[in-house]
C-alpha cells in the first residue's frame, strides 16, 4: 500500500513539474530534482509492475514499437478549412456571415505549421490519439503521442473528452535534429512540418521521444457537453484541464480585429518559436456556427487566411525547351537548386516565349521564385540590379530540339508547334498520355517505361500497344523486364480495351479536350462513331463546346481516321458505358460488408450507395474488408471484424455519409 501511494505521489510531482515546464514554460524544480524522482519512479515500476500505470510519466520516453497503425474513424469528422490569400477575401467572408442575419464576433487564432491530431482521455486519462487522416479516418498514434510533454497524460479533472490540436516540432528542435543528421550523413528534413509529420508516424515511439514534438490545442468537438457556448471559452476551458493553448489567440469584435492581429502576426512570425503558415478566423458564437453549418468540405463559420507565399532567389542557369504531345514547344527555367517551402526546387515553366520576354529573363541572371498556390514553382522576376553583364540574352529556339523540323507559330498564338507527325518525342508524350491514369488508365506503363519502349522500337504509336503481347519474348531478352511485370503490363493494357468511351475519347490527346469535356461528348453522343460523324454546328449545341474546340474536333477525326479505325479492330470499347460512378472519399475503391439492421434504411439501398460510388458490398469479412457497417443485432460477422481489427462505422456513421451526398 505504502508503495502504490508513493508511485501516485511521485506521479503527481512528475506531472506537475512536467506541466509547469512544458506547459506553462515555468519550471518550479530542477532538472537534477526532476530526474531524481522519474528514476525512483522509473525504479519502483520495474519492482512492482502491478503499480505501472498506463499513464506514467515514465512513459514518456517511449519504448513501444507497433508493427502498424491502426485505423481510427473520427466520431466528428476532422475537417480542414477554406484558405483565403487575401484581405478581400477575408472581408467576402465576414460579408457573406452577416448577410445571412449575424453580427458576429471572432477568435483569431495562428495557424501552426504542424499536423493536426485529436486526443481522447477516459476519467481525465490520455487513452488514444489518432491522426487527421483523410478527415473521417485516421491513424492510432498513442504511442508516439505519450512521448509529447505538453501533453498532458493525466488531466486536471477526471473527464472524458477529446481535443483537437496541432503536432508541430519547434525551429530550434528541427535546427538541432538537422545538425545531427548532417553529421551522420543522412538527409536533411525540409521543414517543421514534415519533420514533426515523420516522427509522429514512427513504429518506434523512442524515436518519436527523442524528436521533442510539442503541440497547441484548438478545438473541442463536443462542447455542448460541457455547457460551453463560445470558441472563446472552450479554449479557456481546454486551458485550465492543462492543455497547452496558444496564449496569443485573441477576441476580436469585427474586422478591423482580424486584420490588426494578422498584421501582428506577420510582424511576430519571425521571432516566434515555432512555424506559423497563416491566421484561422473563427466565428466565436458556437451556436451561431452550428447554424451557419458546412459546405460538402467545410465548415462556413471559419477560414484559414495564408502569409503570401514565400519567395527565394536562386540563379537561373538556363533555359531549356520541351515538346508536349501537341508538339507544342515549352520553355523550361533550369534553376540552381533551391529549397522553397520544404522542397527542393531545381525547373520551372516558363509557359512561352512572350512569357519570358515580358518577364525580361535573362539566363545567368539571379531570380526570385514562389510557389504559385503553394505548389507549382514560378519564376516571379529577375534581379535587375544583380546583374554582372555576363548575363545571356533569351533566344527562342527555330527548330525542333528533338527531330529539328522548323516550328509553326499560329496566327494569333503564342505557342510554338512542332508539327511532324513523326516527332518522337511527340509520339512519346502522346503515347504516355494516352495510358495515363485519367485516360485509359493502363497501371504499370510509367512515363520511362514508355519511353524506353519506344526507343527500342516496340511501341511507336497508339495500336502498337495492343500488339505488345506478340512481342512479349523479344522485350522479354532486355534488361529489367521480368516475365511476370510485363505479364502485369500487357493484361492491365487488355483491360483498357473495355474502359467507357470518355477514358478513349481524352487519351487520343484532342486539342483542348480535357477529361471533363471528353466525358460531356461521351454522354452527348454515347459512340465514338456518332462522335466523329458530327458537325460543328451539332458539336457546337453542347454547353462548354465553342467554336474552337468544336473545329479541333472535326480536323482530329478529319486527320486519323485510320487510327480509329485501327483501334476499332482491335477490339477497342467505342460505348458511353452510363454515366460514370461518382467518387466519395470514403467509398470508392473500398470493400463494405454490412451485418445486422440498419435502422430507416433497407440493405439494398446501402448496397446501390456504395456501389454506385465505385465501392463493392460483399457478404463476408476478410483481411480485405475495409469496413464493417454495424446495425442492430449483429451476426457473426461483428465478431471477425473486431479480431481483425476491421474499422466500423455505427448507424449513425453510415446514413450520415449517405445524407451528407
Ligand atoms: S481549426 C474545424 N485552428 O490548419 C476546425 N486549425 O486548414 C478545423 N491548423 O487541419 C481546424 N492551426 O491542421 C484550426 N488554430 C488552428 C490551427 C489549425 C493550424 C491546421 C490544422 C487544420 C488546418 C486547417
């Protein structure tokens, strides 16, 4: 007995301390105190392991290894929110809550550059934390998530509850773990984010330990439960369990707040511990939110407003040119490799020649790069004033880089064309489009792997494709084609041949078609021969088809009749098969199996729902089950899922993901 009441005292010294530290950045003891009492501690768990408690602070320093990660669905899906890029925006919002009748108050809170984690407690104990995930499903991470100090592992009441918060690694601890990479030769981490992103997804919770991770919380799923009626508040309260909460979160009345606190926090990023990416704008009001609801994605009570991109200054080495399957000639700034926002930049477009003339680029000179939308590199402009004189003047190429031909410039356009048919590089970007995965989608014929077979001369065009399997054992003589990959290749390219007629229309690389209005002619004429007997004037009728892309049409098929005819042999689907199933993030592709009785709903309607969103409904529970659906009085199948750890979605889940359509 006198031993289980010291293990709980040293406990609470331990925690306190660790909150005080950690949470509070007060320490009230020294570290040599502090080590003194986790050693006993540590000492009189290992004699009586019957004392040990699940959330020790022992445990903090890891030492579970999981062999993979669960998955967890989310009681509350984990939704992310809207970004905005400017104060227009950020007024459009604020504009469109009080036309619908609300004067609203908000809380501006930072918006940490981490990830996003939920944590549940039983009688105020840390019993699981989970990942975003795809929002509905996450991962179980409480190994890795008991190693995080300002965490607490015991609350300050004994509550059952979840908070959502933000995983992030400070600057300094990235800066330390990035020197010791160095000097053990492995690769650098490119920011706070992937860092703390990586070590939360470790098998090894030790590892997870030793990356120092840290977390801000921000939000309380289910904060009716504890009477709370505002952001505000539920912070506050989240605070005073022990929770870390941001202490510069602020109310503001209106939009002149917002605006005031974000210009603060540009002015405070820098020297701020830890990355920030923006501010979240919250509705403060919980019942007002509840009101103004969510779109399919998003809540409408909040918006993530996101600092101008970052930009940095690298050198442009030169400038190169590529041909597109079009022929159409693009040219490409090759960079002195920079890293912007955590990855490593080395090309980016610079779309055409009146591009890079109004730009002025010239090759040598020092320029500054930004992401456009955060993803696609763009050369903003070059430093004039860097320049040494040594810079070399851009000159638009004449002729083709791959089969020299001279370029077409069309009237009125900006683009230059290679028009030779026989372009191989043409023909390769050609090829490599049609099998790619929005057009008939062939798995296992990667872009090299095209490519590689087009120079050694098995594929030249579209129907050599489907004569791949007659050359079987002659590719199968060259390096890196096993019998059983190329096998894999030539049945995915079989199959293709049944794909609905969209998934043809787009891969033959029409001018302008894209798969959106590859599948509108599709559904419009259902055949590719009443396809390609139209007018302009019918192509024309169809919404979205204008002119241009109507006489794109026309001279395709005026222009290739022999391969559609070729591919009509070949056993080719020409069919509009129905209008195609629509894709839910969380049923397409996923296999379903249902036990019990759903309350309001029949089987059958579930079943078409599922399938009809590209999932499959099949009657028993394996290892492949993705989901079980759980309705009243079970059968056996509840048993097997839960010894195979299969996710389950109760009644409530099931008809929520079918209202919510
Ligand atoms: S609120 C419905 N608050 O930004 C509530 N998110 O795009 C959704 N984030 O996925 C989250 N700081 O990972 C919220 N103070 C903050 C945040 C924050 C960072 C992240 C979070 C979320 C994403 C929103």
């Amino acid at each position: 007995m006198k031993i289980e009441k010291r293990i709980e005292e040293l406990t609470k010294i331990i925690n306190e301390a660790n909150y005080n530290y950690y949470v509070l950045d007060n320490p009230t003891i020294t570290d040599q105190e502090f080590d003194k009492y986790l050693r006993e501690l540590e000492e009189l768990e290992k004699k009586y392991p019957e004392y040990a408690k699940e959330t020790s602070p022992t445990k903090r320093v890891g030492g579970q290894v999981i062999q993979k990660f669960n998955k967890i669905t989310h009681q509350v899906p984990m939704l992310s929110l809207p970004d905005v890029f400017s104060e227009e925006e950020i007024r459009d919002f604020d504009e469109r809550i009080r036309k619908s009748g609300y004067n609203p108050e908000y809380v501006c809170e930072l918006k940490i550059d981490g990830l996003s984690g939920s944590f549940h407690y039983d009688d105020g104990n840390l019993t699981l934390g989970v990942t975003r995930g795809d929002g509905q499903v996450g991962e179980d991470i409480t190994h890795n998530v008991k190693t995080i100090k300002s965490l607490p592992l015991v609350l300050k009441k004994d509550l059952s509850i979840e908070v959502r918060g933000e995983i992030y690694m400070s600057k300094e601890t990235l800066a330390k773990l990035n020197k010791q990479r160095e000097k053990n030769n492995e690769p650098l981490l490119q920011n706070c984010r992937n860092a703390a992103a990586g070590s939360i997804r470790q098998l090894d919770s030790k590892v997870a330990a030793q990356r120092n991770l840290d977390t801000w919380i921000y939000h309380l799923p289910n904060p009716e439960d504890y009477g709370i009626k505002t952001q505000y508040e539920s912070l506050n309260f989240m605070q005073s369990l022990g929770f870390k909460v941001n202490p510069l979160n602020r109310l503001v009345k209106d939009i002149d707040g917002i605006l005031a606190f974000i210009k603060e926090a540009k002015e405070k990023r820098r020297e701020l511990p830890y990355d920030i990416d923006g501010v979240v704008i919250k509705v403060n009001d919980l019942q007002m939110q509840k009101e103004l609801g969510f779109t399919a994605k998003y809540p409408r009570w909040a918006i993530a407003y996101k600092f101008p991109a970052k930009e940095v200054l690298t050198k442009l080495k030169n400038i190169i040119f590529t041909v597109g399957r079009t022929g159409q000639i693009t040219p490409n700034a090759v960079l002195e490799p920079v890293i912007l926002s955590g990855s490593t930049i080395r090309r980016a477009t610079l779309h055409n020649e009146d591009y890079v003339i109004k730009k002025g680029l010239k090759i040598g000179d020092i320029v500054s790069i930004r992401k456009a939308g955060d993803v696609i590199p763009e050369v903003v402009e070059a430093k004039i004033e860097r320049r040494t004189g040594k810079e070399i003047e851009f000159k638009m190429i004449k002729n083709c880089p791959m089969c020299h031909e001279p370029l077409v410039k069309k009237e009125g356009n900006v683009d230059y064309f290679c028009l030779n048919p026989l372009c191989p590089k043409r023909n390769i970007e050609a090829l490599i489009h049609f099998v790619s995965r929005d057009a008939m989608n062939i798995e296992g014929l990667g872009d090299e792997i095209v490519e590689e077979l087009y120079n050694l001369g098995f594929i030249k065009n579209i129907p050599d494709l489907y004569h791949l399997e007659a050359k079987k054992e002659q590719i199968l003589e060259f390096d890196g084609y096993g019998e059983k990959k190329l096998k894999n290749i030539i049945d995915n390219i079989k199959n293709s041949k049944n794909n609905s007629l969209e998934r043809l229309i787009f891969g033959l690389g029409i001018n302008g078609i894209g798969s959106k209005t590859a599948k509108l002619l599709a559904a419009n004429f259902e055949t590719l021969d009443n396809l390609r007997k139209a007018s302009l004037e019918d192509l024309e009728q169809i919404k979205d088809i204008g002119h241009t892309l109507a006489v794109n049409i026309t001279s395709f098929f005026a222009n290739n009749e022999e391969l559609i005819n070729n591919l009509k042999e070949l056993g080719l689907n020409m069919n509009y098969l129905g209008p195609k199933k629509k894709v839910h993030p969380l049923i397409t592709g996923k296999k379903f199996v249902i036990t019990g009785t759903i309350l309001d709903l029949t089987r059958d309607e579930i079943k078409e729902f599922i399938e009809n969103h590209g999932g499959v409904a099949s009657e028993s529970v394996s290892k492949k089950t993705d989901v079980l659906i759980l309705g009243e009085n079970p059968g056996s199948k509840y048993q097997k899922a839960i010894e195979l750890n299969i996710p389950i979605w109760n009644q409530a889940k099931i008809k929520e993901v079918m209202e919510k359509e």
